[in-house]
C-alpha cells in the first residue's frame, strides 16, 4: 500500500513539475489542465522506462551526463505524438524542458524506480 501511494505522489509531482515547465520553457505546451499533466507524466514515464530497458542506464536522466539529457528531450519530443491533444513540444522546447526537469529532478526527484 504505502508503495502505491508513493508512486501516485511522484506521478503527481511529476504533472507539477510538466506544468511549471510549460510556464517556464516556449515550444513547450501542456493542455487539459492537471489532468492532462498527469497523462502526460505517464507517458513521459513509460517512454523513459521502455528507453532504458532497451539501451540500458546509461541513457537514464539521472546519469546527469550529455547523453541522459539528449535522451530525455526525445522522450519528451515523442511523447507529444502519442498524445497530440495534450502536448504540444518543438524541438527548442523539447532541450529546454529536459533541462528545467533536469534541474528540478535534482531537487525533488521524480523517478518512478
């Protein structure tokens, strides 16, 4: 039980998290409110999970380097063409929200491990 709650949570900071960033970075739009945050957190999610199931770790955010951070904007690119209703990303806002993601993460991290 308290594993579930601690998913929902992060699930929860991670829709925050979306919407500050479309606040924050042009190119890069989160529509439906709250609940299109979340859907789009999932999605988010489960693109950097598949990621990092095919090319290991090393691709992983949180590996802090070039190639995490390249890796998270084409997550978040290609997240906005499974849910185009939702989100809205070009390629400067994609870079510029998977470093203000990257940034809060180092804060409050989100990872859904």
């Amino acid at each position: 039980m308290t594993q579930w709650l601690g998913v929902i949570v992060r699930f929860i900071v991670s829709a925050l998290v979306l919407i500050v960033v479309s606040w924050l970075s042009p190119g890069f739009v989160v529509r439906g409110g709250f609940v299109g945050a979340l859907i789009a957190a999932v999605v988010i999610a489960v693109l950097g999970y598949i990621v990092e199931a095919l090319l290991g770790d090393r691709v992983s955010p949180q590996s802090r380097g070039i190639v995490g951070f390249i890796t998270a904007a084409v997550v978040i690119y290609v997240a906005q063409f499974i849910i185009p209703n939702l989100l809205s990303v070009n390629l400067l806002g994609a870079l510029i929200a998977a470093f203000i993601i990257g940034l809060i993460d180092a804060v409050v991290p989100t990872v859904l491990r």
